[in-house]
C-alpha cells in the first residue's frame, strides 16, 4: 500500500516535470522562430564569401551572363535603371526589357534599384531621388517584381540626403564603387573589401570593377579579399558592354572567373542576400567615418565634400 501511494505520488510529479519540460522546449523553438532576423540567427561570416552585381541593366546580362550564373546555382544582383527613360544616347536592344528582367527576377536573382534615369546622388534634391527610386519601384510592382531593397549609386556619386531617403525608405544594402579612397581607374579596378564591421551598410564599397583594366587574374585577386569577416563586392557591367568599353568584359573571361568560384568553394550571392550574414544596422553609426579613416581626413570633411549639407545619419 505505501509502495503504491509512493509510486503515485512519484508518477504524479514525474509527469508535471515532463510537461514543463516540455513546455519549455515548445516555448525556445516558437521564440527562436520569431526572432529569425536577430543576428543570434544569422550566418557567421564564411571566407569565400562573394557578391555578385550587374550595372545598368545591360542585355548581356540575361542572355550570357545569368544562364552561367544558374549552371553554378549562384546568386547576384542586377541594377537597373527605367532603360526607355535612359536610353537617349544608347542603342535599345543592347538593353533587357522588362521581360528579360521579369524573368531574371523569376530565375531567383534580386532586381535591384539603380534609378529610374542614373541619376547621379549628389546632383539631385531629396524629392527628385524619391521620385528616381520610385520610378523603379513602381516599374518592378508593375512587372510582378518584388520591390527592390538594395540600391546602387550610380557613377560612384552618393551623398547624405541620398542616404538619408535610402533609409526613410526602408532600403537595406547599398552599394557605391571605391570611390573617393581609391582613383577609379589607376589602380587596376581592384578596390575595398566590404568589412560590415566598419562600413556602413548604405556605402558598401566595391572591391572590383570588372573591365579592359580588370579581367580574370584582377577578378580572382578581388575575390581572394573574402577573408576574415570580409566580403568581396564584385561589379559587372555587360558580358559584353558594347555602350561602355571601359566597362567591358569578355564572356569568355566572365565564363573562366565563374568556373573558378565555382570550383574553389566559393558561395556566391545576391547583395539583399547579405540578410543571411549581416544586419542591415551593422557597421560605423556615422556612415562617412570609415571613409575618412581611409582618407586620413576628417568625417565632415568627407560629409562636405561627398555629402553636401547632409544631415546626420544615425541608424
Ligand atoms: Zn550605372
């Protein structure tokens, strides 16, 4: 008899226990489901780590560019203006329509905002980028087209009152060339590694430029920056750019570079894909302070000189 009642009283609180535990496993996994954004859940940083973008919306790039990119199974960004707007000087069929960027979109590549005329950031009001980031939103809405989140300073021109929008806006990654550290063509295209600890996620520098200066070895050299925390940005116009010869690349080259990310482990991905690694609050609370690290000058000097009357930015 007080085996029995002992048994019971053991099987009661056994049970308790077990549901509170439980209850308590139940609770971690819904939280940690919730807090999928935290940085507790991201990705740490992998060497090898390299961001693919294409400029200008150049139609190279859906024709021969992204059917390699999906052989490998790699992500990238694609920067695009409003090409009927922007066309003035340059010949139509060199550029995708918004059915190739419709089904570059479809194929799982980021479409990204590079205005709807490139225009240039320091040389526009706050409205008149609103109005330019918005031409693109709209556009990508009415293509059935997720909303770009990421954005690219054209010509390398950014300033406060641009990032200043950027974020009004909700945009999440930003990249700009290696412009002012680094001349833009002396230095054989090779510029900064992306350090998300440092830069701000709304001047993310590139670290190359692909082109006549910069092909395959300048490539392989930039992705090997993608060590310790840090990220290679590499920049494509068209494969081939036949508007912009400065900005040319071989298909040819752009197929052997490819190749050989794919065959020493690299993991290759959009810029809104940085998600997975970095929060888009990261780096220096000042945005122009890495820069004039760099530069051996002050932050306001580079405000003043890059970012006009610019306010401050805090994140
Ligand atoms: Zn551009």
């Amino acid at each position: 008899m007080y085996k029995a009642e002992n048994y019971t009283w053991f099987r009661q609180y056994f049970i308790r226990l077990l549901f509170a535990v439980v209850l308590l496993f139940v609770a971690a996994q819904f939280g940690c489901s919730l807090c999928s954004c935290t940085v507790a859940q991201r990705h740490r940083i992998p060497d090898k780590l390299v961001v693919l973008a294409f400029d200008d919306g150049v139609k190279s790039q859906a024709t021969i560019a992204a059917p390699i990119l999906k052989r490998y199974g790699f992500g990238a960004s694609f920067f695009v203006t409003d090409a009927a707007k922007y066309l003035d000087a340059w010949r139509d069929e060199n550029y995708m329509t918004w059915d190739d960027i419709k089904n570059l979109s479809d194929d799982g590549f980021e479409i990204a905002n590079h205005t709807g005329r490139h225009a240039k950031a320091d040389k526009v009001t706050k409205e008149q980028f609103r109005a330019e980031l918005k031409c693109i939103e709209d556009l990508c809405r009415q293509h059935g087209i997720p909303e770009p989140k990421t954005f690219c300073f054209c010509a390398g021109a950014y300033s406060g009152r641009a990032l200043e929008v950027l974020q009004e806006k909700g945009y999440l990654f930003a990249r700009r060339d290696y412009r002012p550290e680094l001349p833009y063509i002396e230095t054989g295209r090779i510029g900064l590694v992306y350090d998300p600890a440092e830069d701000h996620p709304l001047l993310i520098p590139a670290t190359a430029m692909a082109g006549p200066t910069c092909g395959y070895d300048c490539l392989v050299q930039a992705a090997e920056m993608a060590t310790a925390g840090k990220i290679a940005v590499l920049t494509f116009h068209g494969v081939p750019d036949l508007d912009h010869p400065w900005v040319n690349t071989d298909p040819a080259v752009f197929e052997k570079f490819m190749k050989y990310l794919h065959e020493n482990g690299y993991t290759v991905i959009s810029l809104g894909d940085l998600t997975r690694y970095v929060a888009p609050t990261k780096g220096h609370s000042d945005p122009f302070e890495p820069i004039a690290r760099r530069l051996g000058i002050s932050s306001e000097q580079v405000r003043q000189t890059f970012g006009e009357q610019a306010q401050e930015i805090k994140h």
